[in-house]
C-alpha cells in the first residue's frame, strides 16, 4: 500500500489533572485504523516503577513508538532517581538529535504526584499550565472540559473522568473505556 494512501492510525485522548495533592492520568481505550476502530480496549496510561521511583505515564500515537520512548524514560529515571524533570529533559534532547528516535511518532503525559509534564519529539518538555494537561485526538475537548472543572468541588479522578466523557462524546477518535491511575495524596 502505497504510504500517501495509508489511512494512519488515529485516536486517543490522555489527560492528566493535578489537583488536591493528587495527580491523576486517564485514557481512553480506543484504537482506530482511518475510519475504522480495530480495538476498544486499549490501555495507554501505565504505572512505571523503576529502582523504586513511581510514575505515571500515558501516551498518544503509535503504541510501539510510545513503549520505545517509556523503556528510554525508565533508563533515564534509573540514571536520575527522583528527578523526573531531569530524566524528561534528558528523553527529550536524546528524542529531538536521535535519528532513530526522531521518527517516533508519539506524544507523554508523565507524573510522580508532584509534577507534571508533556513529552514531545520536538524536544519539549512542558509543565502545564492550570494544572491540567492532555494530548491525542480528543485531548483540546478533554482540556478545555477540564479546565472549565477545575475550581470546582470535583476531585482530580472526578475531573479527568468527566472530561473523558466529553472528549468521547464529541471526538470520534475517542471512546469511554478509561484506563485511570493515580499518584499522590489520597
């Protein structure tokens, strides 16, 4: 098949909200090939554990690229115990001047329950602001319901499940089965 004519893979919405001395990151599970969803159960948020420093970690774009650069951020967490930022950073600049890894196409959302980042193969490392993050297909609507949550009563789970909602009512790319981890507080 001929790559301009590849339909590409399409789909995810990842949020991660901080609020309340929690962080919580959710995904929905949806996989779909041009107009087509090949999988509904994906699960695009995980928990990482390297040498003891937990983080959480969700991701848009090719599964394959995505493991590829959570396997790079758990060497460089094992480099950097307890600096998520610097292990990051380092993800980032090795991501940007690689030129295996300037292919993969793929975007992070990663935590530690203090901060929080997005990881790009432009070499960005953002904090975001209001404390509300998300990518994929879905993630402005999932942002922007988010935001508009966020000085609310509602907890970081309530929040990123009801933007999760509407991101899914509103993006086709986006389906309903969440996949949510938390870090922090209780």
């Amino acid at each position: 098949m001929a790559e301009d004519k590849f339909p590409g893979w399409h789909g995810t919405t990842i949020i991660g909200v901080k609020k309340g001395g929690k962080v919580v990151v959710a995904g929905d599970g949806q996989v779909s090939l041009g107009q087509t969803v090949i999988k509904g159960t994906a699960r695009k948020v995980r928990r990482l554990s390297p040498g003891g420093f937990d983080v959480v970690a969700g991701f848009a774009g090719s599964t394959a690229d995505a493991f590829a650069l959570l396997e790079r951020l758990e060497t460089k967490m094992e480099a950097t115990p307890g600096q998520l930022q610097r292990a990051s950073v380092e993800l980032a600049k090795d991501w940007r001047t690689d030129k295996y890894l300037q292919k993969l196409e793929a975007m992070l959302i990663v935590t530690d329950g203090k901060d929080m980042f997005v990881i790009t193969g432009a070499g960005d490392v953002l904090e975001p602001e209001h404390d509300v993050a998300a990518i994929g297909s879905g993630g402005n609507y999932a942002l922007a319901a988010a935001r508009a949550m966020m000085d609310s009563d509602r907890s970081a789970e309530e929040v990123a499940r009801t933007a999760m909602a509407i991101a899914a009512d509103i993006c086709v790319y986006t389906n309903g089965n969440l996949t949510v981890e938390s870090i922090g507080a209780d």
